[in-house]
C-alpha cells in the first residue's frame, strides 16, 4: 500500500482529522506501509505527503483531514 492510500484509510476509518505523529503511530502499528528498505516509515514522511497532496488531504498545523470531508 502506498503511503497517501494508509494515510487515507485511516482518515476515513477515524471520520475525523489526526495529527501527523498519530497517523505515523497508527500506520507503523497496523503496519500499513514501510520505507523501500523495509523500515517503518518517519513523521517526516507523512508530514510531506499530507502537505504535498493538496487534492487529497487538508492540512491544519499538526492535523491531516481529507478534503471530501472538509467540504461537507
């Protein structure tokens, strides 16, 4: 699974925003994706791909939505 698809489903699992710690805490957990090298994946990560795509995810400081659900 690919990092914005784990960050996603958990969004959508939750029904509300998370923070990047949370969501990096909860993919590792469920061990949802992993770096190429096979380790878990960093705070950075997800931080980057959650800024990174704006067709997909809302950033508010620390927390992560989806944009689906901020137009509702």
């Amino acid at each position: 699974m690919q990092l914005e698809q784990a960050i996603q489903q958990l969004l959508e699992q939750k029904g509300s925003s998370m923070t990047v710690a949370e969501l990096t805490d909860a993919i590792n957990n469920q061990q949802l994706c992993t770096r190429h090298d096979g380790t878990p994946v960093c705070d950075f990560q997800v931080h980057g791909r959650s800024f990174n795509r704006k067709d997909l995810f809302v950033r508010e400081g620390e927390k992560v939505k989806l944009v689906k659900s901020s137009k509702s």
